[in-house]
C-alpha cells in the first residue's frame, strides 16, 4: 500500500478519547503517519459525540469543515453522531457535506483493521470491543472498562448511539493499567459509559467494585504512593456500603469523585427517570466518607430547566448545591433531543429561562469551588499529576492535584524531556484564577 496520513478529530468523553488513541496506535502499525493538520492528511477520522444537540451539530460541522480543508481526503465519521447522521436532512438550500463512510459505535472497532473499504462487514462484534492501547496522548492516560447503558434516562439519547452495556475482562483491564503506569503514566481515569452497569452482561467479572478491588490489589504492591487511580464518573446510588468499604481500602484511588447527580428534586429526578437515588442519599454517603477521606473533591453533573421544573424545585436543587461540599460542577441547561421521552414531555421552559437557571446554579458552584481551592491553599503536601503533553519534551508547568485542582507551578518544574510523568510532590503557595500556584517540595519525588 502506498504511504498515507490521517488526522484524527476526536469530541466528547474519555471513553471517546480512548477509543481515538486505539485506533491511532493500530494505523500507525499499519504504515499510517499522523498529520498534524487535515490539509496534509489521506484519511480523516471525526470520532463524534452525541450526547447534547451541540455535540451532534459540531460533528456535522466538523464534517462540512473537513472536507473544505481536505477535498481529497477520505473523511469518516464515526460515534454517536454518525447512527443519528444517517437520519439527519438538513434545510433546504443549506451548505453541508456528507462523510464517505458513517460508522455508529457497533461498528466502530472496524476501523482498528483500517481505513478502507475492507472493514469485515458482515461478521459478528466481540463482547468486548478490540480496542488497545500502549500509552496515551495525555499525561493522565484513560483506561476503558465498560461500554453501554440501557437505563434510559428520559432525557438521555446515549443507550441508542453506545447501545447495551458491555464489559471488559479484568485481567485484561489490569494488563493494561499496568502497563500504562510501567510506561511512566502518573493518573489513569476508569471510565466507562456507565460504571455502574459494569458486570451486567458478565455476572462473572463481579461488578464495579469488585472490579477496583482487583485493579488496586493488582497495581498498588507496585505502583501505590507514585501513581494513582481516579474514577471518571458515578451514580449516588453506587455509594452504597459495599462501595464506600472499597474506597475505604483501595490504595490508589484518588479522594475525589464525579458524581452523575443531575437534580436535588425528587420530583424533576423521576421525570428524568432517575427516582432510584435522591441528593439525600448522597448527602449521607458523604458523610460516611468522610471518616476516611476528611479531604475530598467532589464534581458533579447538574441540568437544568427540565420540562415541568418549577420555581420550587429550582430552589431545591440551588440549596443543595449550597450544602454539598462541591468543588466543582458541569451545569447544562436542558436541551430537548428528538428521540428520547423528555422531548414529548409537556411543559417545556423557554431557552431565556433555563439559560437563566443554568447561570443562577452556575454561580453558586462558583462559590463553592472558590472556597474549596481557598481550603486548600492550608495544605503542607499535595501529589500534582502532570497535565496533557506538558510531561513530556517541556518542563512541568501544570496538572491536577489528588482533589482534582487544577495547580500550576511557578517556575518551570526541571525535568520533563522524555521521562516518566511521574507524580510531583508540591505544596501551595498561592491562588489565581487558573487554580493553585504550587511549588516542588525538593527532595520529595517519589522514586521512578
């Protein structure tokens, strides 16, 4: 085969981003070169999301962009946004290209065969993804555990674009999270679809918790006190005894955590399909928590403006993010997608007012994250993960901290070249917008 070039545009999650890093590694073995830019590329790859309307409308923009940029490139979209390109008619008399191969996440994996034509149609997809990879694009290296999610949120297109759960073998998880960290990898983040679906389809692996069990009984004799784990996201209702005995063990896990809690109302969470917690619920587990984690980050996934959110159930959602020890939060304001119930619900807000309501909870959370990264400013020690490609050829200048703080140094931290990223010991000594101002405790790095 002739020499050729990709470029890869990847959007959306972690899961999104592991799968880029796959297939990347699998053309590049293939004779592939990455191009820095799509003008120099043979093939370009867009590797979508679709899980807000924006998502869905950046890849079909992504699309018309990359084919102005490369007229001569064979452009292929894939993801969540490619199953719902394939229904999509845009307005008459609208500019817009179309991809010359559209793959949904079913047949993603596909594409770790090749960019061609030859991609195996017709044969049955593993359980389990084929997806590999040997090292990260990131500092902060992302290892995919679980696929899928069948609960059907009513907001929610994702069960349609990811389809029904799948699980990763275990050993083949920690495999590769031990390879990962051998590689000089600081962080890995577990992510997944939906974690806590993970063993649904193979009661066998046990489910999620027992699954960390493994990976930090695996990983720590090795690797604990100069690498850690992080958990990308979770439901309250995961916080449950069995789950907060496994955070209370685990060596490697970070104390912070992501928590998918969408509202405080219980009656805009059953709208939403998610009665089965309430912020109450998570209120007490953090409670619990902290008798082993007094210090934690705690970031949260917040939308609203539902259809049929009331003024009152407004104020509930705001007062519980003034009582939650929140450091930081991703707030959305409800955006309807066709296709799921929530777009037939009556009662749907003006766009003015859930913009509105997205600024009011915005600005709380504002609050609550100033004081948090002011809290931490009394710290004397703080293990900061390089951040992005700043590990490596540069010298350290930012990472995240074991609370998911953004910290940067104050001066260039020595070192970067081709060396491991490892863990950086630090202690604070200001605050700015960005995050934490820190500074290197010499003698303090942990051994390679």
């Amino acid at each position: 085969m002739a020499p050729w070039t990709f470029h890869i545009l990847t959007f959306g999650c972690k899961v999104n981003q592991y799968e880029s890093q796959a297939i990347r590694e699998a053309w590049r073995a293939q004779g592939g070169m990455e191009a820095v830019a799509p003008e120099a590329a043979t093939v370009v790859l867009i590797n979508s999301c679709a899980v807000t309307s924006r998502g869905e409308r950046d890849a079909r923009n992504a699309v018309f962009r990359m084919r102005r940029a490369a007229p001569h490139a064979r452009i292929i979209l894939a993801g969540c946004a490619a199953r719902l390109f394939e229904t999509f008619r845009p307005r008459p008399g609208a500019e817009w290209a179309a991809p010359d191969l559209c793959l949904g996440n079913d047949r993603k994996a596909r594409l770790l065969a090749g960019p061609w034509d030859m991609l195996g149609h017709g044969l049955a997809e593993p359980a389990w993804p084929p997806f590999r990879i040997t090292a990260f694009t990131r500092a902060r290296a992302v290892l995919k555990v679980q696929d899928g999610c069948v609960h059907r949120c009513t907001y929610c297109i994702v069960p349609q674009t990811r389809g029904v759960p799948r699980s990763r073998p275990p050993e083949e998880a920690l495999a590769e999270a031990r390879a990962l960290l051998a590689a000089g990898h600081a962080e890995l983040v577990i992510s997944g679809i939906n974690l806590g679906q993970y063993g649904r389809d193979r009661p066998q692996y046990g489910d999620f918790w027992q699954l960390l069990r493994f990976l930090d009984a695996g990983l720590a004799p090795e690797f604990a006190g100069r690498a850690r784990l992080r958990i990308s996201s979770l439901e309250p209702s995961q916080l449950d005894a069995r789950g907060l005995e496994t955070l209370a063990s685990c060596r490697m896990v970070c104390p912070h955590l992501h928590i998918s809690l969408q509202h405080a109302s219980p009656a805009v969470l059953r709208r939403m399909g998610r009665g089965h917690y309430s912020a109450e619920d998570l209120e007490q587990a953090l409670g619990r928590l902290a008798a082993f984690w007094p210090r934690m980050g705690l970031g949260a996934d917040i939308l609203v403006g539902f259809p049929g959110e009331t003024e009152e159930d407004f104020r509930i959602l705001l007062a519980e993010l003034e009582r939650l020890p929140i450091s930081y939060a991703h707030v959305f304001p409800y955006s309807r997608r066709p296709g799921t119930a929530a777009a037939r619900f009556a009662g749907h807000l003006p766009q003015k007012l859930r913009q509105a309501r997205a600024a009011a909870a915005r600005a709380v959370v504002e609050r609550r994250r100033r004081r948090f990264w002011e809290g931490q400013l009394g710290l004397e020690r703080m293990l900061v993960a390089p951040d992005d490609g700043e590990a490596r050829g540069t010298a350290v200048r930012k990472g995240v901290n074991e609370y998911y703080v953004p910290c940067i140094f104050s001066a260039p931290r020595p070192g970067g070249g081709d060396g491991p990223r490892r863990l950086v010991a630090a202690r604070p000594v200001g605050l700015d917008g960005r995050g934490l101002l820190v500074e290197p405790l010499p003698g303090e790095a942990p051994p390679l």
